[in-house]
C-alpha cells in the first residue's frame, strides 16, 4: 500500500497595481525611516558580538573546570553516597516506568517521548511578484497561485486574495501533541527534566503492525488517513503520523533500548544540573556510549560552531545596518543612472570593510578581561580592512 499523492489542482490568477512614482522628498523621507532601523540594527549588532565572546569563553572555561573535576561511575545500578553533590558521568540504556499510550489510535510504546503529528490537506496561496515603471507610474503585477498541500498547521484562508474557492477550516478535528515520561532513568538514577528535554532525536514510528483504530479511518502507510477516499483526499482531510525518541525498552520490530551518555550532578538518586565556578551550568546528554573525553570534545565543538554562528550574524547585522545608514546617498544621485550605480558599489565596500573592522575590533574587546594578547592581535587584525581599502584609492588619486 504506497503513499497517498500530496499533488492537487493548481490555480492562479494575475493581479496589476499601480501608483504614482515617489517624488524626491517622499524618497528621502523613507530613506530616513531606514536609517533609523539601520542605527538600531547597529547598536544591536555591537551588543550580540560583545556578548557573543563572553558566553564563549565562559562555557570554554565551564567545559575545562568540567573535565578536570568530572568523577566517571562504576556501576549505574547503585547509587554511591562519596559522590554525592559531584560532577558524574555514566552511559546506559534508558529506561522508564510504564509505555506511553494514545488510546485514540491504540497505539502505545516504551518510549521517553511519543509525538502525534496531524496534518490536514489545505489550501496554499504563492505569491510571485515583479516591479516595473510604465507612463511614470510604478506598477506591481503579482501572480497568486493556489495549491492543495498537506499543512500541519492551519492556514488561514481569510488572508488570501481571492478566498473564494480557496476555503479553509479555521481549525483541525484532531490535534498534535507530544507525551513525555513522567520518570525517566539510565540504571538507577532518574534523569532531570532539562536532561529529558534534550533527548530529542524522533525516528518515524512504522504502523505496518496496527490495525484501523476506527470504521472512518483508514491505514495508509505509516499515515492514519481520516478521508472518505484517500487517494484523492478533499480540503479538511486529515492524515496522522506518529514519532517517538529516546526507546526505553527492548522492541520486537523496533530494537534494544536506547542508549545515552550523561554528565551532571548527583544528587541522592537524581541527576541535576551542575553550576561551575565560572557561572555556566553543566547538564550534559548525548545519544550513545561515549567517554569523558569524547563528550567534552563534543561540547567545545558545539560552543565553536554556536559562536562563529554568532559572529557571522553580528557581522551581517553590522554590514545591513551601516548599508541602511548610509542608503541617503544613493537616494540623492538615483536620479542618474550611471553615477547612481558607482555610488551603489562604492556604499557596498565602505559598509563591508567597517562593519569588518568594527566586527573585530568588538570581538577584542570581548576577549580583553579573558585573553588580553588574543584582544592585541584582533584589535590590530580589525585595522586591516581599512588600511586595504585606503591603499587601494590612494593609487586611483594619483592617476
């Protein structure tokens, strides 16, 4: 029994505005509002490079303080009084008390997490619009496409531009929901919530091995189908899946419990976050049987991809709120083509070169109270981009 098609009819219908071309004081007045964005965007990019450098080195150093007091455990089946209020690591199967059931469906499994996902076929709006100057006037011609999908969230209809024909319920007959293991154990200590949380790998759960729960649905795959005929479902259709994560049991056809890797705090049987001298919290899980140094290695290289993921945002917000900022003096020369486009480019290389500069000279300033020959080299770094561009107009000015 194959998957039901999620291809519907399509149909559009072009739309034609127009209105007259701004005049220059209209144009200067909404460059002027987008300077004001471009300065807030600014100041914020400055704050989340500042604080960005901070909070990496301040789980760098948790991270260290972490692996040199981190006690592994011999035995996750008993609980040993010595370590109590330390820093632990141990490796085991998950387990929990009872299976998670959704009687709707007659459904259950011995399972952390089980997720019920419900999505129902809708009616889509795409929009595609262009821009283009006839007669003095500018005109907008925007063509709505409208496509029947499976949606596991309600679109409203309301918001379309032709509503008519493209109706849609205002809410689901079925909901979506996550249940969650009330206790949650590897051996014979119970997880906190925050070590819960971060089990979140779900896998599709296959319903090969059910039956229809009900005469008005229909088994279709791994879907539950609440449609007349499933094959050509109609607007209010309903189809649901199932997801699970973190396997606490041994399964016929799904497998052996799964197995996690835990570092936290023991506290009498429980397992808790961990508050290190440098002000970060330590509550560490990751699937599979890993060791100390693996975990932690782990944790570094998450903490690298998070701050430079960071940087790259504070640079971008930096370079588009300096393009805004300055964004006034294109709008004075828009009225000639040529020079319009040389001022276009030139705009483009002063915001990249000062928002890399003062990207880096704000990430040394960052690193000052922790690593103060790294804030040197940076803040010497960040002088570069300047000096690059200066060099490169100074040649230009003598021919």
């Amino acid at each position: 029994f194959q998957q039901f098609s999620d291809s519907g009819s399509r149909k559009e219908h072009v739309k034609i505005t127009s209105e007259s071309k701004p005049g220059f004081l209209e144009r200067l007045s909404e460059t002027s509002g987008g300077m004001l964005m471009g300065l807030v965007t600014f100041l914020l990019a400055f704050y989340l490079l500042f604080t960005n450098e901070g909070r990496a080195l301040r789980t760098a150093k948790s991270l260290d303080e972490g692996l040199s007091l981190v006690v592994p455990l011999d035995s996750i089946h008993s609980v040993s009084q010595q370590n109590e209020g330390r820093l632990v690591h141990l490796s085991g199967a998950l387990s929990t008390s009872k299976p998670l059931f959704d009687p709707s469906y007659g459904l259950s499994i011995q399972a952390v997490k089980l997720k019920r996902n419900v999505e129902m076929y809708q009616w889509v709006e795409y929009e595609d619009s262009k821009e283009y100057e006839e007669n003095g006037e500018i005109k907008k011609e925007t063509k709505y496409s409208y496509n029947t999908e499976w949606k596991s969230e309600v679109v409203n209809s309301r918001n379309f531009d032709r509503e008519i024909g493209h109706k849609n319920p205002s809410a689901m007959a079925v909901e979506s929901f996550t249940a969650v293991s009330p206790n949650v154990q590897v051996g014979s200590f119970v997880l906190s919530k925050g070590l819960v949380d971060k089990i979140d790998d779900f896998k599709r759960l296959s319903l090969a091995n059910l039956e229809d729960p009900h005469a008005d649905v229909t088994r279709g795959g791994d879907y539950f189908y609440h449609s007349e005929n499933p094959r050509r479902p109609e607007v209010g259709d309903l189809r649901v899946s199932f997801f699970y994560a973190g396997l606490s049991g041994d399964d016929p056809h799904l497998g052996s419990a799964d197995k996690v890797t835990v570092i936290a705090r023991q506290r009498g049987d429980q397992l808790v976050p961990y508050h290190t001298k440098s002000g970060d919290v330590l509550e560490i899980l990751h699937p599979g049987d890993l060791s100390v140094e693996e975990v932690f290695q782990k944790e570094h290289h998450s903490n690298t991809m998070k701050t430079w993921a960071l940087r790259g945002a504070g640079w971008l917000s930096m370079f588009v709120g300096i393009s805004l900022m300055t964004r006034i003096f294109y709008t004075l020369v828009d009225w000639f083509p040529v020079v319009r486009d040389l001022v276009n480019i030139g705009l483009k290389a002063f915001a990249f070169c000062v928002a890399t500069s003062l990207s880096l000279l704000t990430i040394s300033v960052g690193w000052l109270f922790y690593r103060p020959l790294w804030a040197l080299l940076i803040g010497l770094l960040s002088v570069v981009p300047i000096v690059v561009a200066k060099s490169r107009v100074s040649p230009k000015k003598q021919q």
